[in-house]
C-alpha cells in the first residue's frame, strides 16, 4: 500500500510512518524537516502555510493518505484539494473536543456518540480548530474518514501528559496522586490509533469515528500504580479528594496531567461511545504495555522529551504540591 502521511516527524504521524514501513508499504511523509525522519520512509519538505509550500505534493499518488494537522484550516483544505483525484482515501486525524460541551446542562444519560451536537463552526481554540479540519478536508472530494481521537498516549507523545507523570514518579518521595484512585479514564495510544487508520483506509471506512479505549479501559490508580512500578517504585502516592484539590486551586488536566475530578466534564470526556470504532477494528494494547514503553522511550533520550511549542505546559509546581501535601 502506499500511504502519504501529511506530518509523519512527531507524535501520530511518526506512529503511522513507522507501523506502515513496518509492515512492509511505501511510505511517503510530507513536513517542514524540523524532526528527524522515520527510517524507510521517503521524505517531502515543505511548510503547508507558506506560498508555494506544497510543492513537493504536486506530482504522485497515493492510496491512503493521513493527514494530523490542528491549526489553520486551510493548510488541510490546501492539501485535501491538491491530492483530490490522486488518492484513494483522506483520514483526517480529528478530535473528541469538537462535541459541543455546556457545563450549564445537566449530564447527558447516554455516552457521546458520533452524532452528538459540535461546537460552532467559529469558534476559537483547539476544538474550532479541529472541526474546521474535518470541514477543510471535504475538499479532497474522495472517500473521507474523520479519526475523532481521545486523549493519545505512548511513545513521542510532544504534549508531555503522561511522560510527565512518569518522572514525577521517578523523582520519588511523597507525591499528590488525585482521587478517587477509581476514576476511569478513556485513552489511546498513538500506535493503536495508527492501526486504525491504516487498517480503515484499506478498507474504504469514511465519516466520523470516536477513536479512543472504551468507557473504564483503565482507571487513575491503574495508571498510576503502575507507573510508579515501572519506574522504580519511587514515590509513596497520597491519595487526595478532588473536592480539596480544586479548592487550592490546581487545574485539572493542565496541572495534574489526565486527571479531570468527577462530574459532567468527566463524563463528556470519559464516557464516550466507541462502539462504531471497534465495529471497524480499533483494538486498544493493555495499559501497562504503553505506560512501559513510553518509560522505555524516555529512558532512551539524551534530554528531556521534545513538547509542542503551541500546547501550554503541563505539571504541578512543587511548592503547591508539597503545600497540598502538609
């Protein structure tokens, strides 16, 4: 198969790059040659926002292409039209954000499927984004399949979610883990993930897919529990009610990566329906295996792991840590 990977250095491309060489395809990535690029593939340079930058696409064809862009919309409309009759299938890597959330509304009594409300199509920030892409990407005109992923872990991760809890737990000594240790959470990892596009553009699936574990899949004390093992065994997790937590004023999500408290926010975010996705062939790796292998990537960096210069960075400050902690 030939796969065109529009990205392919970073996070979800560079986990499709490397599954499809590793299955034996013709692999073509297309970026701006910042990163280093995944051995076998072949490489196209060039910047999707600047005049003439999509030069290095004008010619070729391709039977599958997977496109992970979350910024300007044009940039996907610009490439979906230029590849329009030259590939056999788009995926647009997408997100679970874009389902219209209203923290006023009582808790919906069913998982978010596929043909939940949206956000509008104005509106600003990451999820605006997002569902501008998915709109952007008709313009290919063929086959279109929208990957709405959840939260995508594993190896390269660049948004530092869990490789930062990793070494929060390598540094050891009495730590904030936020309860309750049951809370589930819903995740993907990016290789998985990988598997699903490629497996559904061979198999010409299109529309909106929610591609992320199911409901329960792991939970917070799983996660931590177990990364803490993998890591030395280091820290002595204090487990802390949400209710005192968000009263000292730590964000979730952004101060203690993964973690949202129990509510509707949970739910929207945790509760999702994947049934349509499974049906088409996501199967998610056990937890421990991409908690294991992510530690086993940031084991093997000279440095700390790169992050994306356009996500806020995430973590607790040690001093409210060790304050909450008292």
């Amino acid at each position: 198969m030939r796969i065109l990977v529009l990205g392919g250095g970073g996070f979800v491309g560079r986990a499709v790059a490397e599954l499809g060489v590793a299955r034996g395809d013709d692999v073509t990535v297309f970026h701006r040659g910042r990163r280093d690029p995944v051995a076998g593939t072949r490489v196209l340079t060039g910047d999707r926002l600047a005049p003439g930058g999509l030069a290095a696409l004008r010619d070729g064809t391709w039977d599958v292409v997977v496109d992970t862009w979350s910024a300007d919309a044009a940039a996907v409309r610009d490439a979906a039209a230029l590849l329009r009759g030259r590939a056999g299938h788009f995926s647009y890597v997408s997100s679970r954000s874009v389902y219209h959330y209203d923290e006023t509304a009582p808790p919906s009594p069913v998982p978010v499927a596929e043909d939940a409300p949206v956000v509008a199509g104005d509106v600003p920030g990451y999820a605006g984004d997002k569902l501008r892409g998915e709109r952007a990407a008709e313009a290919f005109g063929g086959p279109l399949l929208l990957a709405r992923a959840g939260l995508i872990v594993g190896p390269h991760e660049d948004i530092g979610r869990l490789p930062w809890w990793l070494n929060r737990l390598r540094r050891g000594g009495p730590t904030l883990a936020p309860g309750p240790r049951t809370l589930p959470v819903q995740w993907v990892d990016a290789r998985d993930l990988a598997a699903f596009l490629l497996d559904a553009g061979a198999a010409g699936h299109t529309g909106a897919f929610n591609v992320v574990s199911e409901p329960g899949f792991t939970t917070i004390g799983e996660i931590l529990d177990t990364g803490n093992e993998i890591t030395g065994g280091r820290a002595d997790l204090r487990w802390l009610a949400p209710e005192r937590i968000l009263a000292a004023g730590v964000r979730q999500w952004t101060d203690l990566p993964i973690w949202l408290a129990p509510g509707p926010l949970h739910g929207f975010l945790h509760d999702g329906d994947v049934s349509r996705a499974i049906a088409a062939g996501l199967r998610c790796r056990p937890a421990r295996e991409t908690i294991a292998d992510t530690w086993a990537w940031l084991r093997s960096l000279p440095g700390d792991a790169p992050v994306r210069p356009d996500r806020p960075p995430v973590g607790l400050d040690p001093e409210v840590e060790a304050k909450l902690l008292a």
